[in-house]
C-alpha cells in the first residue's frame, strides 16, 4: 500500500482506504459509532486486506454512502 502525501489516505492503486479511526474522524464521532452504524446496516462494511486481518473502509463508498444521505434531506 502507498500513502498518498496530500490525504494521507492509503490506497491500493486507484482505490482509498479508511481505517475506523479515520472513518470515525471524517464524521466526528467515535469508532465505535461507527461500528455501531455498520451493524444497525445502511452503512458501509468495511473489508478485510491481508492475512493480518487489516480492516478498512472504501472511500468511494463513503462518498456514496454521504451522497444517499444528502439526497434523502433533498440536497443533490
């Protein structure tokens, strides 16, 4: 995995990863909000990279996850 120098966000060719904490520092709560939110489902689950059993968030996902609830309080 590379860094990416200006987000810090790692990624693995053209796709970006959230650790928990970063997840829960982009919506300014806790990660275990954020834990809370993947098991109550509308929220992105996370997947597993490596054998070492590395969790991490797709920010694509994210993004697509935010914009649904833009969309719902009728903000496009």
């Amino acid at each position: 995995m590379r860094s990416n120098a200006l987000t810090q966000t790692p990624d693995v060719g053209s796709t970006k990863f959230l650790s928990v904490q970063d997840a829960a520092r982009r919506y300014s709560v806790t990660p275990r909000s954020i834990w809370r939110w993947v098991r109550e489902g509308g929220f992105p689950a996370p997947i597993q990279l490596g054998s070492g059993g590395a969790t991490r968030f797709v920010l694509a996902e994210l993004e697509d996850w935010e914009s649904r609830k833009r969309a719902q309080r009728g903000e496009a």
